[in-house]
C-alpha cells in the first residue's frame, strides 16, 4: 500500500512539472505558427500521452509519419471521417510539407467524393451532399495549407485542379493556375489557365485566354489543344484574318461557352 501512495505521489508530481513545460512549448510551437492555438488539445485528444511528449520533444516530423500511415490504412478501408481526421493532426504537426497537404486535399475531393457519388447504399440526394462536402472540405484543406505556404505552386496547382475538375468553376480554377506558374511551377499551368478562361461566359476571359495562348504559341509550343483553342477565340473575338494563325484546327469539337460538362 506504502508503495502505491508513492507511485500516485510521483506521478502527480511530475505531472505537475511537465505542466508548464508542455505551456512553454507549445506556446513557442504556437508563436512558430507551427502549431495553431487548439492543436495543442487536439493532439491531446487524438494521440496517445507517449506520442505528445514525442511532439513536444521535437519528434513532431515522426509522429506525422505515424499519423499518416494511420490515415493511409484509413483509406483502405474506407473510413473516410477516419482518413480526414488523420490528416488534419498530420498537416497540423507538420505544417510546411506540402505533399502532406496535397495528399489530404486529394483524398477528400477526389477519393472520399467520388465515393459517395457512387454509393448504392445511401440516398441519391444525400449521395449529391456528401459529394460536394467532401469536394469543399478538400478546398478548405489546400486553403488552410496555403496559409503556411503561401507561395506553393504545388498547392496552388492542386487548388486549380479542383476548382477545375470537381468544382467546375472556370475563373477560379484559371486564378490558381496563374498562381502557381507565378509562383516557379511548371509552364502548362499558364495554359491550363488559359483554357479554362475559354470557358468563361465573359469576353474579358476570353482575351486573357487569347494572351496566354498566343504567348504559348509563339514560343513554338503549337500543340493541338493550343492551335484549336486559339481558332476558338480568333472566332470569339473577331481577329483580323491576317493575324490569325495559319495551322489548320483538329477534328476535335471546339470548347463550349461556360463549364465543362460533369
């Protein structure tokens, strides 16, 4: 019995002692902004009293990796709530790895919606919801992310992506694009952009597009997606025929007017 009182009494002790150096860390974490004011508590809740101390000793990068494996079997199985959960402590203690918040942004946007869109056991209108929830929660993650890296065009590429592909939004996809080429990406986000402004219902997006693609073009980059976008817009805009490109245009159906087609 003597021994259990000691044992209780040392424990209370040096919880009391590692208090206030927990305080002290994370307040430094937190003025870092490498950790946010509640991820403190949130770590707290989720990880386990060994890998806490393991983030406040300085063990923040391998304890991602943990919670990340943990999200990717997470994945495998289907457990979508599981998977973001996961990926928010991962992204929350490793803030400037961008891969991480790329993979998470993915997993909701893509994976988990696509998911639910085809999901014969749920409800159509309830199947409709979750899509576009997890389509969002998938933008609110590359957001989040692009607060520690504001200058991504990684993330920034990503964002487009989505705003491209799932959200089909025209003009904010094309923003992200220029963004990310601005920012030391690769040059075909200057012509991603320039094709989604193609498909802007406004005439000063279609300039823009223009701009972009006969800038394209000009750098001896003639592929066929950049000559039939250029006679989509020589048309549109009623350039002079002897400026206009001489390449004959594809096959291909030229771009509609407004957001591709689901």
């Amino acid at each position: 019995m003597r021994g259990k009182k000691l044992a209780v009494l040392l424990l209370l002790g040096f919880g009391l002692l590692k208090l206030p150096m927990e305080r002290a860390v994370s307040a430094r974490l937190n003025q870092a902004e490498l950790l946010s004011p509640f991820a403190s508590l949130e770590l707290r809740e989720n990880l386990d009293q060994t890998a806490f101390a393991a983030v406040l000793g300085g063990l923040r990068s391998l304890v991602a990796s943990v919670t990340y494996m943990r999200a990717y079997i997470a994945f495998e199985d289907g457990f979508w709530a599981e998977v973001d959960r996961l990926y928010a402590l991962t992204t929350r203690l490793q803030p400037r790895n961008v891969a991480y918040w790329d993979e998470a942004a993915w997993q909701m946007a893509f994976n988990a919606a696509s998911h639910y869109l085809h999901d014969k056991g749920t409800r159509e209108y309830t199947r409709g919801a979750l899509y576009q929830q997890y389509i969002d929660r998938g933008i609110e993650i590359l957001r989040e992310g692009l607060r520690y890296n504001p200058d991504s065009p990684r993330l920034w590429g990503a964002l487009g992506d989505i705003y491209a592909r799932r959200k089909r939004e025209p003009l904010p996809a094309a923003e992200a694009y220029l963004k990310a080429e601005a920012d030391g990406g690769p040059a075909y986000y200057q012509r991603l952009a320039a094709y989604q402004l193609l498909q802007a219902p406004d005439r000063e997006s279609w300039v823009k597009a223009y701009e972009l693609l006969r800038a394209t073009y000009d750098a001896g980059k003639k592929f066929p997606s950049v000559i039939d976008g250029l006679h989509e817009l020589e048309r549109r805009l009623k350039i002079p025929p002897d400026q206009r490109i001489p390449e004959k245009a594809s096959e291909k159906k030229a771009p509609s007017v407004g957001p591709m087609a689901p």
